[in-house]
C-alpha cells in the first residue's frame, strides 16, 4: 500500500486554535498543498489577518507577516514591490476584508497587485464572539442583530467577489465552498489557479471561500456543513467570476 | 485494499468525516476520550474502506493519513 493522503509539509505541526469542525482547518491545508505542489514553501510570504485567523503565522510552513486589522492588502502591496520574485498571499476572514478592510482590498485589486487572497467567509465576525458582519444573510441572527439581520437596518449582504470582479486589476476571482469534498476538491483547484496567476504576473487574484463558524452560528458542526449549503450559496452563488483571459 | 490512520489525541470529535465517508464506515469512539477530551473518529470495519481520502479532505485537523 502506497500513502494517498497525507498531512502537507506546507503546515507546521503546531495544533490549531480553532473550534473543532471550523473550516478554517480545511482552508490552511488547501493553501499550504498548493505551495507545496507549487514548490514556493521557501520563497511564499504569507501575511496574517486580525480574527480568528490571527495566529495563520504558526501554521503555515512559510514566512509569515501579521497586519493590523483589514491592512493585510497593503502589507501584502509592501512586501510584493520591495520582493518582487516572492510568492505574497494575504489570508483574511469577512470581518477583516469586507468591513474594516474594504478600502485596502478595493485598492490592491485596483492597483491591480500582483498578489493572491484567500478571503474566508463565513457571514459573521468569529473571534470577538458573533457580531454582525457586512456579509451576514438577511434573518441571520448575531450578537448585534439578535432578531436577524435586516434590510432596512444593515442593508444587503455585500457580495465581494461579484464587486472586484468588475475592477480591471482583478485578474482573478472565484468563490468556492468546502462544504463536502467534491467542493473541496473545486476550492483547491481555484486556489492553485489563482497562484499561477500570481506567479504569471497577472495580477490581483482572490478566491472567496465559504467557510463555517459553528461555534457563532450556534450550530454543531456537521449541521453547519448543511446550513453553508442551504442558506450561504443560494445567495453567495459558487464559480469564478474572472479569469486573466478576459482581464 | 486501503486503510486509513487516525492521530487520535489530536482529534477534535467534530464528525465532520463521518458525513463524508461514502461507505459510512466512521464512527466515533465512545469507550474512549482523547487528551483534548473528546471521542475520537474511528474505523471499526477497515476491510469496507476504499482509500478515497473523502475523511482526510474534509478533516480540518489534518487527523487522517489514507493508504492504498
Ligand atoms: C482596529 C481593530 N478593530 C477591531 C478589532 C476587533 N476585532 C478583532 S477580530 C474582529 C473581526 C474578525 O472577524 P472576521 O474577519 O470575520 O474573522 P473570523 O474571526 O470570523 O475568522 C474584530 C472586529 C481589532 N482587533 N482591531
Ligand atoms: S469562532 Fe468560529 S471562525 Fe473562529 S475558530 Fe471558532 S468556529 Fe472558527
Ligand atoms: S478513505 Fe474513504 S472509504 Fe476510507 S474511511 Fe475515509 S472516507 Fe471512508
Ligand atoms: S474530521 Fe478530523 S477532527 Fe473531526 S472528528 Fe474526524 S478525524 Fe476528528
């Protein structure tokens, strides 16, 4: 017997923080099998977010750089220019990207950066305990929307993907899931595509990726699978939204 | 002929891989905890497992090693 399937070198040993069954987990490996097969573990800087993927720096096997909430855009811009043959990935949670972070993650695509990030969503602010986030679902409750998050209030979910996706400096956007494996599979390849497109100097490339957060959601694990599919993708709708092709 | 390994002590007890097995042969170990203090994820008929990886893919924990 041969071994199918094991544990990335692109992650250190370090256990991780999150709650047992958060996506989280899923999302690191992809990213760090892809700079594996990509061969770059020793030349990928990877610059941490602030949420619960504040600690990402103890476990990916590569050189990592912590920004202060929503910046990681521009540490990411920092880094790329002054080491231009690097491989510079930001990994960035909802809260951090589409709230404090909006005009950073605007304009690193405008500028049309030659970086890739890997945008968790998983419709609420996870760490500081489930408040409300940009991307929270409408009827959706959180700690600063406890009857569901309404229209007339907190206006519509933004949609990210969809919006960089008409910037011309976004080379490449595509939102995934990783609700089962067959989607997991999909993720993997759009993360990959969006390295290539890094490294092919490009452009921006971003991979939404629809994450859980049982723990906030208020729902067991295996059941947060399920609530992901039913009630994030009909309105969060999966597939790539720009390719360098058409860029 | 396939088999898969678990880290044991570093299982979570999510069942996330339970819901991804095709032949629904993981289960959680309820004689036992682990040192996180949780049941952990276990194959009791091996011989069923087919070495698609479905449970190592879908473990956010990287807990699985597949063989085949
Ligand atoms: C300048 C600043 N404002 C607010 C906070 C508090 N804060 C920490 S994490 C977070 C939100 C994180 O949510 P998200 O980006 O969705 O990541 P998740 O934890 O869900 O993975 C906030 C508001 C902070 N640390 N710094
Ligand atoms: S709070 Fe939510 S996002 Fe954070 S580790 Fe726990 S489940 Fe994951
Ligand atoms: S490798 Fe496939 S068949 Fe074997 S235990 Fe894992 S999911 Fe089940
Ligand atoms: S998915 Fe991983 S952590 Fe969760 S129960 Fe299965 S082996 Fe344990």
């Amino acid at each position: 017997m041969a071994i199918v399937f094991e544990k990335t070198k692109g992650l250190t040993d370090k256990e991780t923080h999150y709650c047992p069954g958060c996506t989280h987990g899923i999302i690191h490996r992809l990213v760090a099998e892809v700079l594996e097969e990509l061969d770059v573990l020793g030349n990928a800087i990877g610059v941490a977010p602030v949420g619960c993927s504040v600690l990402a720096y103890d476990y990916f096997n590569v050189d990592m750089h912590e920004a202060s909430h929503g910046r990681a855009p521009a540490v990411a811009t920092g880094i790329k220019r002054a080491m231009p043959n690097n491989v510079v990935f930001t990994y960035q949670g909802d809260g951090d990207l589409a709230s404090i972070g909006t005009a950073e993650i605007v304009h690193v695509a405008h500028r049309g950066e030659k970086i890739t990030t890997i945008f968790v969503n998983n419709a609420i602010y996870g760490m500081t305990g489930g408040q409300m986030a940009p991307t929270t679902l409408i009827g959706q409750k959180a700690t600063t929307c406890q009857d569901g998050r309404s229209k007339a209030h907190s206006g519509m979910p933004l949609r990210v993907s969809e919006m960089l996706a008409t910037i011309d400096g976004a080379a490449f956007v595509e939102r995934v899931s990783v609700h089962n494996p067959v989607e997991i599979r999909k993720a993997k390849k759009a993360i990959k595509k969006a390295f290539e497109c890094q490294i092919k100097g490009e452009g921006f490339s971003i991979v939404e990726v629809l994450s859980t957060c049982p723990t906030n959601w208020g729902i067991a694990p295996t059941e947060s699978l399920k609530w992901l599919e039913a009630n994030m993708i009909p309105y969060y709708p999966l597939g790539n939204f720009r390719t360098p092709e058409e860029a | 002929m396939a088999k898969v390994t678990f880290k044991e002590d570093i299982c979570k007890g999510c069942q996330l891989c339970t819901t991804a097995c095709p032949k629904n042969i993981i289960v959680m170990a309820t004689d036992r905890i682990n040192v996180k203090g949780y049941h952990p994820a276990t194959v009791l008929e091996m011989e069923k497992c087919i070495g698609c990886a479905n449970c190592a893919l879908i473990c956010p924990d990287c807990v699985i090693t597949v063989e085949r």
